[in-house]
C-alpha cells in the first residue's frame, strides 16, 4: 500500500497542517507584547479557533472552554498545533482536538504529562467526546481540577 497519504510514508496532510499551525503559534507568540497582552491575546486566539470549528466539534469546544476557565481559572487558555489548549506557568495541561483536526469519529479532551492526573501506574490520558452532558461537564470539571493539583 503506497499513497501518498499513507503513515508509512510520513505525516499526513492534517499532521503537517497541525505543525504549520504550532510553528505559526510560536512566531506570533514571539512577536507579542508585554505578559498581561501575551494572555489576553492568546485567549482572543483561543476563541476565535472555537468559533472556526464547525457543528458538534464547535459547540463542545465552547462548553469545554467553559466549564476548564470555570473550574481551573489558573489556566491560561492558548492555542497548540492549532487546537484550544490550556497551559500552567506556560506549559500545556490539557487540550481539546476537535474530530474534524485528524478526521477522527470524536473529538478528544487530553491531559499532558503536567497534569497530576496519576493512578497508580497507569491512567487515562485522554477522553473522547461525543457529547457535552451534564454528567461529562461535571467530570471534565473534577478532571481539569485535579490536572492542576
């Protein structure tokens, strides 16, 4: 099997986007002013990506948003690889890849090795999305609070 888009011959055209969107990310990041801007900027950034985002992957997106500022207001909202992410002290703790990103079947709320989400010697890193209940909030909620200890 030998297309072009197949992984064995590299990224695929959604991950060299995605690459192109952080490199971009970093230039303007760069290029910002004093550290209140930076933030403020970067959270515009934020929410004009989520109003990008097309149907169910918006509308999760935008409840996520809000239910991580609600409940971890110590985190920054920013932008990774072109996806709303949320960082600490300038490092990534969790992130929302909506389904459309990769040509997934769900969008995905993720957890980087800075979140304090550790079990014993294993535990989930990543949730996929389907819906935003009320029950999923309030676990996304618990989560995000937990990520920042």
């Amino acid at each position: 099997m030998s297309t072009e888009n197949s992984n064995c011959k590299g990224f695929t055209a959604e991950e060299r986007a995605a690459m192109k969107e952080h490199a971009q990310e970093q230039k303007k990041a760069a290029r910002r002013g004093p550290r209140a801007d930076k933030a403020a900027e970067a959270g515009q950034d934020l929410l004009a990506k989520i109003a990008e985002l097309q149907d169910s992957d918006q509308i999760m997106a935008e409840r996520v948003h809000a239910i991580i500022t609600a409940s971890a207001p110590a985190l920054a909202p920013t932008l990774w690889y072109g996806m709303p992410a949320y960082a600490l002290d300038g490092k990534i703790v969790c992130h929302f890849q909506p389904a459309a990103k990769f040509k997934t079947r769900y969008a995905t709320l993720g957890f980087s090795d800075q979140a304090k989400l550790d079990e014993g010697e294993m535990w989930p890193a990543a949730f996929a999305l389907t819906e935003v209940t009320a029950e999923v909030e309030a676990r996304i909620g618990a989560l995000v609070k937990q990520a920042v200890g």
